[in-house]
C-alpha cells in the first residue's frame, strides 16, 4: 500500500517510543491551563498580523499561538483532514478545544502521556502535555493529526493503526516544507522520529507501524475495527 493510498483510508498505549497519546472518557475534567510560549521559533510568515489572523480564525479551538500556528501549517497538506475535523467536521459537529494541561491531574497514570483525545458529553477536547508547550510547532502538527482522528468513544486496532500512520506521513511531510523543526532536542521530536523510522522502514506503508501496534500491551483489549475503521 502507498502513502496515497494509506492517506485516502477512511478516516493506553505505553509505548517504548512515542509515549500515551491517547484516551476518551466522560468523567469531569479538571480545568485545563494555557501556556504561553514567548520562545517559540515560527517560520518568518507568522508575524504579528499574521498571528492575529489566526487568533481570529481559530478563536474557538485554542487561545495557544503554538497550537494556532500548528493549526495554519496543516492547510493543503496531508493533515488537512485533521484540521478541518478539529474545526469542526467531526461527528459533533462543532470545533474541538485544544489545550496544554498537566495530564497527572486528570488521572495520574496520564501523567506522561503526550496527549490525550477526550470526550465530554457532545464535546471533544486535545489535551497536549504541557511539557511539549515550547515544541515546535510542525510537530505539534502531526501529533493533532493523530489525535484528531479519535473522535468517539471507541477505539480499535485499526483506528490506532491509521491514526499513528497519519503521524508519521503528516510529520514526514512537515520535514519537507519545515526542515529547520528538527534541529532541536525536544522530546517531541523522539516520539515522531520514531514513527518516521517505521514508516520509512516500511517502504511509506503502515507495515511496521501496524506490528507494532497490534503487539502493543496496552492495545491488547481493543477490538479490531471500530466504527469507521472497519478494515486496514
């Protein structure tokens, strides 16, 4: 299968590599906070005025400027579907909110998590590690490309398959228009370097990711399809 054909697909995990991502529930959350980022490296584009248009734009979702510029530089890529899910083409049919929180207080095993998909009664929510607050923001970018595919409840091996093989295609592509991302340390970019190994190592299809997913141990409970995920 190639890469165009895994991106056409329709649209926790504790992880020697890219740590939890993942968990929907329906227990009350805490209150999230916001992080600023005033060291945050964006490409020249985003300038003041820029920025205040995105402010504008994705006023709904996040009152982060990381996660606003993360959001712009999914536009005409192959994490556009992500975006315009997070906007609010998703089964609840209204924007999801994005947040930098403390994962621990929600659940302290959700401590290391780098980020966590939520349900609230009709509402979702992404929950980023606020340890990934100063990321850069392409990366950010394909980890909202993952998680903006968790939109219910459910969840399965082929859910988490696609959803991991988005990353590794939305952050391999990211590397192409914004190569200076990586030419950092942060622990960001281990977890999408990882998943860039596996997909490259599988010839840009879902090969290894998909191994590696299904001999997960915090997988081993999820059934194989889930709705809108019925095959690989």
């Amino acid at each position: 299968m190639n890469l165009k054909k895994i991106l056409a697909l329709s649209l926790f995990i504790l992880f020697a590599i890219p740590q939890t991502s993942f968990a929907f529930s329906f227990k009350k959350d805490k209150e999230a906070v916001t992080v600023q980022q005033p060291h945050a490296k964006y490409p020249p584009k985003y300038d003041k005025i820029y920025l205040e248009q995105l402010k504008k734009e994705y006023k709904k979702i996040s009152n982060d400027e990381v996660i606003l510029v993360a959001l712009d530089m999914m536009k005409n890529t192959n994490a556009d579907f992500s975006r315009r899910a997070i906007m609010g083409y998703n089964l609840t049919e209204k924007p999801v909110k994005i947040q930098f929180k403390d994962l621990g207080s929600i659940k302290p095993e959700y401590a290391n998590f780098d980020a966590l998909g939520w349900k609230k009664k009709n509402d979702l929510y992404i929950f980023i590690n606020q340890k990934h607050a100063d990321a850069p923001p392409a990366a950010l970018a394909a980890l909202l490309a993952h998680e903006a595919l968790h939109q219910d409840e459910f969840n399965s091996l082929a859910e988490e398959t696609y959803a991991w093989t988005m990353e590794a295609a939305v952050w391999s592509e990211m590397l192409e228009i914004y190569p200076e991302s990586n030419n950092t340390q942060h622990p960001l970019l281990h977890r999408e370097n990882t998943l860039k190994k596996l997909f490259e190592k599988g010839s840009f299809t879902n090969k290894y990711i998909k191994k590696t997913v299904f001999s997960n141990k915090g997988y081993q409970n999820l059934p194989q399809t889930s709705p809108g995920f019925e095959r690989l």
